[in-house]
C-alpha cells in the first residue's frame, strides 16, 4: 500500500500482508487494530470479569494484596487479518509507518 492512499477523516479497511519482523511494528499494528469498535467491547467486558471474578484477593503484610490476571491479547497481528477503522488525523502517521505490511481493502 503507498502511503499517498491514507485519506484523513474516511473510515477505512486494511488486510495484513505479511508479518512484520520488528516488535515495534506488530505493536503498531495490534494496537491500530485495537481501535475497532468490537475489540474495544470486548476489552471493557474482559475488564469486567477480571475485576469481579478473576482477581485474587488475599492478605499481605496486613492489608489486602491483589493479584491481577494478565490482559488478554483481542488483536493479533497476523498476515490475511481485516480491521477497519476511521481513519483520524491523529493516526496517520502511523498508518504511514505500517503502509509496507498493509493493503486497503
């Protein structure tokens, strides 16, 4: 994809091309898929659980001490992957940054 075809203010969808080698990029990437509506759903009611259910709670040198479940990973950066977003001023750069591993749909 050339970077010239990000249009600002447009909603947008992206197919990954390929897996990227470097761990910045494929953070890039998870967390531009991360801005999807659905995945946002998904980790407020993950939020939820982890907070009323999955959290031990016990006593540590007297006072309660939480033990906190680990975040699950919604967004994976993996090749064939779809995500569409709006495309905001904000993000465009690193839309820019991502543009070798992304194709518009």
């Amino acid at each position: 994809m050339s970077p010239d075809t990000i249009v600002p203010n447009s909603t947008m969808s992206f197919t990954i091309t390929g897996r990227p080698q470097r761990p910045a990029t494929i953070k890039t990437i998870e967390r531009l898929m991360g801005m999807q509506t659905h995945i946002q759903t998904g980790r407020s009611k993950l939020a939820t659980q982890r907070r009323l259910k999955d959290n031990v709670t016990y006593v540590r040198a007297g006072r309660p001490w939480v033990n906190r479940k680990r975040v699950t990973k919604l967004a994976r950066a993996e090749k064939g992957e779809t995500f569409t977003l709006l495309v905001t001023p904000q993000i465009v750069d690193d839309l820019r940054s991502v543009a070798s591993y992304l194709e518009t749909a």
